[in-house]
C-alpha cells in the first residue's frame, strides 16, 4: 500500500536533445522526483524544458538518455505499444489548450479515456456524467465545446483526465488559457480532485499565483532542476 | 472509437457535407458518362439486336458495320441455304429512303425490307397495330419516335400516309423499336416493297438472316458459310460488337468521353482525395489528443478508415441515386431513350471512388501515425 512519501515519478540523470546537427539541448542532465499524494509544480520560465520534461516523463517523447521510473516500473525501457498502454491504463492528461473533441459533447470527451479503455460507450458517458456533476457541470454535460466557456472547458478537461482513476495526473499550464479567477477555480479542482494518498499530480507553470497550490515546487532553467522546495506556503483546499 | 471517429467525421457540417458532394459529383459524373458512351455505343447495334427470329447476319465480305452495306447477289440467298447446318435463310433489305408528310416534314429513315412470306424480323414490340398487317400492300410500321419525329405534337395514329419515293404508304403500326445511332425513324415493310421505295437498283439484297439447325453451333455455321460462299457471315452478337468496334475505331466518341471520363477521375480524386486529406490534417491536433490519452496507432488507422470509407459510401450512394434520377428523367425523352444507369458503371464507379478511398486515407493514415503525440502540449 502506498503511503504519502511513496515515490510515484524517478527521473535519472534525464537527457533529451532535438536535431542532429545543430542540436538543442532541451533535457541537460534532470533529476525529479513526485511523491504519491501530493501535487508538484514544474516551474521555471518559458523555453526551460518544462513541457519537454513532462512529454519525457508521460512517455509521449523518448528520452535521449537517462532512466524514468513510473510508479518502480521503468517505463523508458518499454517497448512502444506497452509504453501507451502504460500511459492509458496510469495517466491523466489535462492540456493548456484543453484539446476537447469539438463534435462531442462534454459528457462524451470525458468519457473518452474509458472508451479507448474499451468500456461500453453508455456506461463511460454514464460515468462521466457522475464525474463532471461532482466538477460543477452538471447543466452543461451535453453541451459542445464551442458552447462552453474556458473554465467549463477546462473543468470537462479535468474530468477526462480523471475518469479513468489514473496514477498519475499531469496538467500542461491548465491556467494559461484561462483568466485570473478561471484559474484560480480550475486549479482548486485539480488540487481537490486529482491529488489524492495513491496519486501523484504533476503541474507545470509558469503562473506564479496559483504555486501556493502546491506541495512540491521544482524550479527549472536552462534544461536542469536547479531547486525543489516544499511549499512553506500551501494552503488546504481540500 | 467507432463512435467518436464518426462523431469527428460528421460534426462539422459544412465539412463533412463538403467532403460527401465532392464524392457525390465525382460519382454521378463518372456514373453519368460512362453510362451514356455504353448507350450510345449500344445503339450502334440495336437494329441487330431488335431481329430476334434469326441467329447469323450474312453480308458482303467487306461489311463493316450495320450501317455500310453493299448489296449482295439474289444468288448469294441459294448459296446460304445450300450450307450444311443451316436451317433456314430469309432475305432482308437495308436502305435510307426519305419519307415525308402530307404537311412536308421529312425525315431519312432506316427502312427495313423484311421476307414476304415470313416476316422473319417484324417488330414485336408494338404500341399500336400490328406488325401482321404488312402484308398489305404499301403498309410500313414506324417506330414510334420516328412517328414524333414526323407527326410532332400528334397522337399516335395509324393509317397516315407517308411519300417515299414518289409512292404513297400507310402506317399500319406502331412500334417501339431500339434507338438508333441517330434519331431516324425505324420503319419496317415487307422487301418486295421496299425495294420500290428507294431507288432502283440492279441488286437489293442487303443481308441474309439465317437460323442454323437445332442442336448446330451458331459459330460453326458461321465458318461453314464464310468457307462456302465467301460471304461475311457473323452471329449477332458478333455482328454487334463489330458495329462497336467500327464506332470506337473511325469516329470521335471514345476521345470525347473518354476526356470527360478521365478528368471526372482525376477531379474526382483530387477534390475528394484533398478535401478528406484536409479534413485530417485539420483534425490533427485532435488526433494527437487521442494519441496522448493512449489510443494506439491501429486504432487510429481504424478511425480514418472508418472516417474514409463511411464518407465514401455516402458519397458514392448520393452520387448513385443522383444519376438514377437522371436516367430516370432522361429515359423519358426521346431523343435519350435507352440510355439507362447501367450496374457496369456503377461497379466501374464504385471501384474509382474505393481507389479515391483508399489513397486518401493512406495520405491520412501516414499523417497521422506520424504524428508526434507531445504535438498537444505546444498549444
């Protein structure tokens, strides 16, 4: 049984580079660390490799060298096909840009992941529907993306990225879309929803009014966490 | 994921209609002339397959078509019936009289001079009358759009007179007979008569319709005939397609719709290979979500193929049934009766639009396997 100090992402001496001849140096050397039960930040400035990070650690990119551990599984080492079922079975995804499926309705994108799980279509919306009731969507769970506003949006959002119990929930800037209040609300869902004793929920931003939600900040430049801190000033949003 | 692939194809609905009328036109265009070239390339023998009574057409060696004819010997109609395997051999004439009304309508006919005693050749098909009245002196049956042709605007009636050549004849008549190559009134009579109604010359045979023996292969008699006469000697269906040959070979027809036909495919597959292709490409990002979430290349390959095919099918299905709805109407006219949605040019059809399918689904199916899954995390 995990506990709150069990670790969930171990990321080793990480490299990533992009191109052949004039390569850039995205990933110099990372060594990371999430914790089950709590809510980490990646911060740092833009361009410092904090998306390249997270896409390394979700498996969407394959690290130049350098081991991942998800959950004590090395996942770097994993062939591609059970690399995505690794990622569909264990991760959440919630995206700057929410990247909903605009012909389907809010009931339905939430309920994607289960159906690419191969749960019957009735009972994944069905599921999803008790889901985006307890995210304060409980008018809106027919509705198309296009009649939805950024925070309802990003709350069907979090909703698909929880639906299926993952291990592990990773946001890409879920509040740079989004406006200071929006965020503020969308980011106190996260930290209420997707943080919980045998999860681990990786944030990355650069927004610096929402950090007080985390537990963990790791501060990032240049390609290298250069510090990771607990939070002094985390305030209970549970 | 059938589901959402679908809900993806058809949720944008100026697109997803875009895509399907692109198919549709593609499909109704190449249904439409391919259908037509076949019609009208039928009616070049339809006044061959009209004669059901006999099996072989025989005729001069140098004959060519139906149209071309040169008129063999009365002897030539002896030499036939002395061949082994024939069971009987009739004469038939072959001319172009003009005929023309009391009110000064005139038309060249395809008058066709059937055997005295049997009639062998008489229209069956008849709208009014009967073919059996032939036998009276100057009695024609007309076909019934030549009967427009020449009566515009009148109902069909019989006993009118016709001129031709400086005789009077009674329509006693009306058939329905094929099309032919051109819009000329088909106009049977007895070949005692008609030889009167055209201008004299020193022979009139112009074919020799035989019937081979029970039992004798068509084909064989054929042989016999050639061997023995030195005559043309074809059976219908051969006769036919000679007449098809000749058309495809010495006129503009293939050239014309063969244009039409290649650049319906061509545009059909760019605008509906490009728009599908598109719709892809526009619906990347989305795809990179699905990817992200874990949906596996295969499935998504599935997912545009389903995307693909069901937007084909749609297509080629409205395509279809707005070339039916055509041929329907057109079949009605005169001048384009015969001309049917034939189920050749559908299968010839189906198969271009599955091709059109299929290459554009691989161009989409290669975009997205492509596709770098962390594409989503850069907005």
């Amino acid at each position: 049984m995990n506990n709150g100090n069990s670790i969930a992402i171990a990321c080793h001496d990480l490299h990533k580079h992009f191109g052949n001849g004039a390569r850039v140096e995205a990933l110099r050397g990372v060594n990371f660390e999430a914790r089950l039960g709590e809510l980490t930040f990646i911060v740092g400035p833009s361009g410092c490799g904090k998306t390249t990070l997270l896409s390394v650690i979700t498996g969407l990119l394959d690290a130049s060298a350098g081991e991942i551990e998800l959950f004590g599984r090395n996942t770097s080492r994993l062939p591609t096909n059970q690399r995505i079922l690794f990622r569909r079975e264990n991760i959440g995804f919630v995206f700057q840009q929410f990247n909903l499926l605009p012909a389907l309705t809010a009931a339905e994108n939430a309920a994607v992941p289960l159906i690419a799980a191969g749960v019957k279509r009735t009972e994944a919306v069905d599921r999803a529907k008790s889901l985006l009731d307890r995210l304060g969507l409980e008018g809106r769970r027919d509705g198309l993306p296009a009649t939805l506003s950024g925070g309802e949006q990003q709350r069907v959002a979090i909703a698909r990225a929880l639906v299926h119990e993952p291990r592990l929930v990773v946001c890409d800037e879920p509040t740079a879309a989004l406006d200071h209040a929006t965020g503020e609300a969308v980011m106190k869902l996260v930290a209420a929803n997707a943080v919980h004793p045998d999860r681990a929920a990786v944030v990355v931003t650069h927004d610096a009014r929402v950090f007080h939600y985390a537990d963990v900040i790791a501060h990032m430049d240049d390609g290298r966490i250069v510090k990771t801190e607990r939070n002094g000033h985390k305030e209970s949003h549970l | 994921m059938n589901f959402v692939a679908l809900k993806m194809l058809t949720g944008d609905r100026a697109k997803y209609l875009g895509l399907i009328f692109a198919i549709a036109f593609c499909t109704f265009l190449l249904e439409n002339q391919t259908s037509i070239f076949a019609g009208i390339l039928k009616r070049t023998g339809s006044q061959i397959l009209d004669f059901t009574d006999a099996a072989i057409w025989v005729m001069d060696a140098k004959t060519e078509y139906f149209e071309q004819t040169k008129a063999l010997k009365d002897t030539d109609l002896a030499r036939v019936r002395g061949v082994d395997g024939v069971e009987w051999a009739v004469k038939l004439f072959k001319g172009t009289p003009v005929a023309r009304t009391r009110a000064g309508k005139f038309a060249a006919c395809i008058l066709l001079g059937l055997d005295d005693a049997t009639l062998t050749g008489a229209p069956r098909k008849m709208l009014l009358g009967s073919w059996q009245r032939l036998r009276e002196p100057d009695s024609i049956v007309v076909d019934n759009a030549g009967y427009i042709l020449l009566f515009p605007g009148e109902p069909l009636q019989l006993e009118r007179e016709l001129e031709m050549n400086d005789h009077k004849v009674r329509i006693v008549g009306i058939s329905d007979a094929s099309a032919p190559f051109l819009s000329n009134p088909v106009v049977h009579t007895r070949y005692s008569e008609a030889i009167n109604f055209v201008g004299r010359e020193r022979t009139q045979l112009s074919y020799v319709l035989v019937q081979p023996q029970p039992g004798v292969n068509a084909e064989e008699v054929c042989r016999r005939i050639e061997a023995q006469t030195s005559l043309r000697a074809r059976t219908t269906d051969q006769f036919r397609w000679d007449c098809i040959r000749y058309y495809l070979k010495n006129t503009g027809i293939p050239v014309n719709f063969g244009i039409t036909i290649t650049i319906a495919l061509i545009v059909g597959t760019v605008v509906a290979g490009q728009t599908f292709y598109l719709f892809t490409v526009e619906n990347l990002k989305q795809f990179g979500a699905l990817k992200a979430i874990g949906v596996t290349n295969w499935r998504l390959t599935g997912m545009v193929l389903l995307q693909a095919f069901t937007a084909g099918l749609m297509g080629f299905g409205l395509g279809t049934g707005m070339a039916a709805v055509f041929f329907e109407i057109t079949l009605r006219n005169i001048p384009t009766r015969g001309l049917i949605l034939m189920w050749q040019s559908v299968a010839l059809t189906g198969g271009c639009i599955l091709l059109v399918v299929i290459i554009a689904s691989l161009l989409s199916i290669r975009r997205v396997v492509v596709l770098e899954p962390a594409a989503v995390f850069r907005g």
